[in-house]
C-alpha cells in the first residue's frame, strides 16, 4: 500500500499547478470598466448640454409666460 502512495504522491509532484489568469481578467475587466466610465461621462455631458441649451429656456419662457399672463389680470 505504501508504494502506490508514494506513485500518487510522486504524480502529483510531477503535475503542475494550473496556471492563474486573474491578471489578464483584472486587465479585461479594468478596460470594461473605463469604457463603461468614459461612456457614462459622454452620455451625463449630452443629457447636461440638451438640459442647458434647450430644456432650460423652453421653461424659462413658459414661466415667463404664465408672470406675464398673470400681471395682466385685474387686482382682487
């Protein structure tokens, strides 16, 4: 019984430890989260840019609007 213990412990002696990729998969996934991060960034600036340039004075105008609407109404 000994020998075949000593074949398997010489066998696993012989084998080599799988190899780790966690520095390629930290890589693959650092470059998926920098792209996710770039692509968030583009994506806030558009909706702050359409927000301020056209949003913002379509509800300054309305409001502006409804001040002229309502000065223009008889005092109580």
């Amino acid at each position: 019984m000994s020998t075949v213990e000593g074949e398997d412990a010489l066998l696993l002696a012989a084998a080599k430890p799988p190899k780790v990729r966690r520095r390629r998969l930290r890589s693959i996934l650092l470059a998926l989260m920098a792209q996710y991060a770039i692509v968030a960034m583009l994506v806030g600036l558009s909706v702050a840019g359409i927000l301020r340039y056209v949003v913002t004075p379509q509800i300054v105008a309305k409001f502006e609007a409804i001040e002229a609407a309502l000065k223009r109404l008889p005092a109580p």
